[in-house]
C-alpha cells in the first residue's frame, strides 16, 4: 500500500526544496530531485511508496512529459502533477501529454495555497 509520499522534481534547486519543503508541511513526506533521469531512477527503485509526483515541464535532459510517461509504464495509478511557467494552450492536444497520464496542470506561478488544495484534493490526505 503506497504511503502519503510524493516525489518532487524541478531542475531549479530553490523551487524543488521549496515545492518539497512545503508539502511536507502539509503532511507528505517528499524527496525532492533537480534531475529527471536520476528521480525516474529513484523511483524505478520504490514504485509502490509513492503517491504523487510533482514535476516541472521543461528541464534539461529528460522534460516533464517523459518522465511522466516513464513513471506512467512502471504504475498507472499514480498521480502526476505537471507544472509549467509556459503557455499550456495546446499542451493537452500532445499526443506525448495524453500517453503521461497528467492528473492536473498547474500554471507557475502558483500560490503555495493553491499547490496544496489541487494536491489534498486529488489525494486525500489522512
């Protein structure tokens, strides 16, 4: 049974930890990664202990989406929040996007309070 944990990813070390830090808070227990390939890594290693993956669209090396669709070969279930500071307007037309399974996609910026009620509410947290 996967535990209340959520993995972070964003190639912006302050928005990681910061992302990381404050769900925490609100009662994950999150790891945080600047790099893709090593958080798909981690999580080819623990499938079952997470619940949610937060991760940022445009990184360098892999990008959002394939990571997503990765994560997405190794546990259909669970919930992957995609966020982005770019124009979203034909991102769901991507056929890369509708293979990764998004849950939601969240516009940066995005008010902490906001992050939380769009996670708590796709996950409910216990």
């Amino acid at each position: 049974m996967k535990s209340v944990s959520g993995i972070v990813v964003d190639d912006e070390e302050q928005l990681a930890s910061l992302y990381g830090q404050f769900l925490s808070s609100t009662g994950f227990k999150t790891i945080s990664f600047t790099k893709p390939l090593v958080a798909l890594e981690h999580y080819r290693q623990n499938p079952y202990k997470y619940s949610m993956v937060l991760t940022d669209l445009r990184m360098p090396g892999m990008n959002g989406l394939e990571l997503a669709t990765e994560i997405r070969k190794i546990d259909s279930s669970v919930k992957i929040f995609l966020i982005t500071a770019f124009d979203i307007f034909d991102l769901e037309m991507d056929p890369i996007f509708q293979s990764a399974g998004i849950s939601k996609v969240i516009q940066k910026p995005v008010k902490l309070s906001t992050l939380r009620n769009i996670v708590q509410d796709s996950i409910k947290i216990s």
